[in-house]
C-alpha cells in the first residue's frame, strides 16, 4: 500500500495544465483585455406636417325641475331633439354619443329638502368636415340648454403618418451608412 501512494501523486501531477504568460506594461494589458471597439453612431431627423382630419365636439345639456324625474325626462327629451336635428342635417347617428348624467340636488337658502334638481349629461359629436361643425353651432344655438363645452381634434391616420416618418429617416440613415462605408 505504501507503494500505491507515491505512484498516484505521479500520475496527477502529469495532468497540469499551462497557462499563458502575458508580458507587457499596462495600456498594453489594458488594451489586449479590453480592446477598443469601432463604432460609428449615425442619428438623424424628418419632420413632416400632419393636419388633425377628425374632431370631437361635447356639447353639455343642462336641465332643472322642481323633481329629479321631471329633470331627467326634460334632459332626454333635449338630447333626443339633438340628436334628431344633427342627424337630418346630415350627421351619421354613430357619431352621435351621449354619455352617463349627473344630477345635482339643488337647496334654497335655508332649506333641508332639495328645491329643485339639475341633470347636466354630455353629448359628444365626431365630425370630419367644417360643414358638420356648422350644423352643431346652429343646433346648439337652437336650445337654451344646450352649450358647446370644447372641441378635441385627432388625426385619424398618425400611425401611417408616423410610419412614413420612420421610413424617411431611416432612408437617411441608411445612405450616411453607405457613405461611411465607402469613406473608411
């Protein structure tokens, strides 16, 4: 058994491995360990235009009566006028919304019970030209109850707009790629 020793202390140091020797000062370490890569940032820019094509038109409908039931059906009752006036003057009723009421109990001076209830309910109108605008003036003009609240515009293409964006500055990129190509 003693002999067995000897022997396998032998055959494993027979499998050692030799590592490479690096020599050199510094920046020569640095630069064999970490070279320095080649790298060319190109940027650039497109602008283009674009012009909003849709709008968004809220109109506020705004009852009182002396119950809540009365305010309600009076409020509808206006809506529903609206929405026919808009509609015969050549508005698609798909783009006529009416949104959720709000009802506000209204109090006199010194008093416990409500005198009066307000419902106020929003109406929004999409229109895609300067006509359709025209006739929502005239029907909001046309009820006391009605009042335009704002106009909200959207350009219903931007993302192929901002696509054709894209591809023009990439087109940009790409030739100053090719003229550094060819430069270095």
């Amino acid at each position: 058994m003693k002999r067995m020793i000897p022997l396998l202390l032998v055959s494993l140091t027979g499998f050692s491995y030799a590592q490479t020797e690096l020599k050199g000062n510094p920046e020569d370490l640095r630069t064999f360990l970490h070279p320095k890569e080649q790298v060319v940032t190109i940027s650039d820019r497109a602008e283009k235009t674009a012009y909003s094509d849709k709008a968004i038109i809220h109109l506020v409908v705004t009852t009182e009566a002396k119950t809540l039931s009365e305010s309600l059906a009076l409020n509808n009752s206006i809506r529903e006028k609206v929405g026919r006036d808009l509609i015969t003057k050549g508005i698609q009723g798909s783009d006529i919304k009416n949104a959720q009421f709000t009802s506000t109990p209204q109090y006199g001076f010194f008093g416990k019970k409500p005198s009066t209830y307000k419902v106020v309910n929003r109406i929004s109108v999409t229109i895609f030209e300067e006509a359709s605008l025209r006739a929502v003036a005239q029907v909001a003009d046309q009820y006391e109850e009605v009042d335009l609240s704002k106009t909200t515009f959207e350009h219903t293409k931007k993302d192929a707009f901002e696509q054709q964006v894209k591809e023009a500055v990439l087109q940009k990129v790409i030739q100053q790629k090719t003229f550094y190509e060819k430069s270095l």
